[in-house]
C-alpha cells in the first residue's frame, strides 16, 4: 500500500509542481520535549463554526504538549487582544 501511495503522489502533477519543499526553508526549531506541565503550549483556533446563543463563532484551543491536556474557550473575535485576554 505504501508503494502504491508514494507512485501516486510521484505521478501528481499538482504536487510535483506546486508542493513539496519550501524554497528558502528557515531554521527547525528541533523537537520540543518539555520536562514538565505548561511549560510548552501550543494554541489554534477552530473557526467558522455555528454561532451560539453567546454570539460564539470561534472556539479557542490550547494543548500542554507535556501531558496532552487540552482546553477550550469560546470566542466571538480572534484579535491579538481577545486572545491575551483568554490566556
């Protein structure tokens, strides 16, 4: 199956033409192993969801990248501001 997933992405005419590596790739940061909880997080935002009786259309996530807790707040913006106060 592999084999056959790898000829098809070869074979592609839009991958091969419009994917693959970036071309001025910037520095990995490497792997993140935290050594204990919340001191990595990661954060993304689901987006275009129903609108709740609150008026909610974003939901907010954050993960430990520790422990793999998640949290989530419902957001009616995404600004920079509304996020640091979520935080």
């Amino acid at each position: 199956m592999y084999a056959d997933v790898d000829r098809f992405v070869e074979e592609c005419v839009d991958w091969t033409t419009g994917k693959g590596q970036p071309p001025n790739p910037g520095p990995s940061p490497g792997n993140i192993t935290p050594r204990r909880p919340f001191e990595a997080v990661s954060m993304d935002f689901v987006t275009h969801m129903p609108k709740s009786a609150r008026g909610n259309t974003f939901l907010l996530l954050f993960q430990d990248i520790f422990s793999g807790y998640v949290m989530c707040k419902p957001m009616s913006s995404t600004t920079a501001q509304d996020v640091a106060e979520a935080y």
